[in-house]
C-alpha cells in the first residue's frame, strides 16, 4: 500500500487547562498534513490511574458513543460536550478556521477573520471522514479533512490541537497543547504550533 507523502506530521499530548497531579485522563493528538491537500488528524483518550479500577471510556465520559464510522450531521455549539477540536491559523493572517467533531461524528467549521470575531460556518467545507474506534481502555478518534475548498494550496497553517472532555457530572475539562492565559481559551494563537 502506497503512503501519502507528508508535509507535516506533529504528535503531541494535550495538557488540560487546571493542571490535575493526577487526571483521569490521557489526551494525545496527531496531525498529518499531507501533501494531496488533505489534513489527517487523530485523537487517543485514554483513562490513567489504576487500570483495575479504571472504568470504561465510555463512562468516564458523557456519550452516548457510536463506535465506528458515524454519519454525522453539520451542527453548532458541539463545544458544550466531548468535542475534538483543531484550529487552522493563516500565516501571516489574523484569520483562522476552528474544527469541532463529536463522537457521535457531527462536525462544524467556523471561519474568523481574527481573535474570536465574525466566527461564521465556512460553507466551502465538505464534512470531514470521522471514525471512533476503541483501542482497550481508551479511544482513537480519527478525523480526515480536505481543505482544499477554502485554504490556499501553498500555505501551511500554524495549528492549534484541542479538546473539550465532559465527564458524568456535566463537568468540563479543556485540554489544549498549552494553556498561556488565566482562562481556558483554544482561540488564543500563542497555543498554536508554528511551521
């Protein structure tokens, strides 16, 4: 089988925003920008602690989960939940595109023309390839992108990798590569790798 070359592939784990000594969960995420245009990003949950007593993913956090391909509808707001994230930022820009994707497979992306304003649904995006798929205890959330409708071909985005994980209570948590303010803010692009 033939791989698709890459022009960039990052691996990083995610932190959550109030530092927990001892989280519940593991929170890793993958980018592959490859170089047809399309964006392949991947997300490993898994529950940390002692592993007898771990419960299941799926309890741990809000579902319900629809393991393996969803079909999932274009929807707003899916940052109230579990959400997967990532944010694609123009260089040289203030403009910037957020990704959200549920487990259940609804997706948005929102285009900005700079921090946090005119976030509007970016109409020339075809929804995004989405599988959940369990890995023992834990997740690998896979989510393929094509781009190519909105972004140009030869820029490299400076990206921001997040997620929002709810647990029973309702509880929210918000993991992010780094967390540079006093708040828990995914648009802030002091976050976001550069290339």
């Amino acid at each position: 089988m033939a791989r698709h070359s890459t022009m960039v592939c990052q691996v990083c784990r995610l932190q959550p925003h109030c530092l927990d000594p001892a989280p519940s969960l593991a929170i890793t995420a993958e980018i592959i920008w490859q170089e047809a245009g399309t964006i392949l990003l991947s997300y490993g949950v898994l529950p940390v602690g002692d592993r007898k007593a771990a419960a299941p993913l799926d309890q741990q956090l809000v579902g319900p989960w629809q393991w393996g391909c969803p079909q999932g509808q274009r929807r707003d707001q899916l940052w109230q939940h579990t959400c997967f994230e990532a944010f694609l930022g123009l260089p040289g820009s203030e403009a910037y595109w957020e990704l959200n994707v549920s487990p259940g497979g609804d997706w948005n992306l929102y285009r900005f023309s700079g921090y946090r304003r005119d976030g509007l649904a970016e109409m020339a995006a075809v929804p995004p390839l989405v599988s959940i798929k369990r890995q023992g205890l834990g997740l690998r959330c896979t989510v393929q992108l094509d781009p190519r409708g909105f972004w140009p071909a030869s820029a490299v985005p400076e990206i921001g990798l997040t997620m929002v994980a709810e647990d029973p209570t309702g509880a929210l948590s918000y993991w992010a590569l780094s967390h540079p303010g006093d708040q828990a803010d995914f648009h802030d692009r002091r976050s976001f790798l550069v290339p």
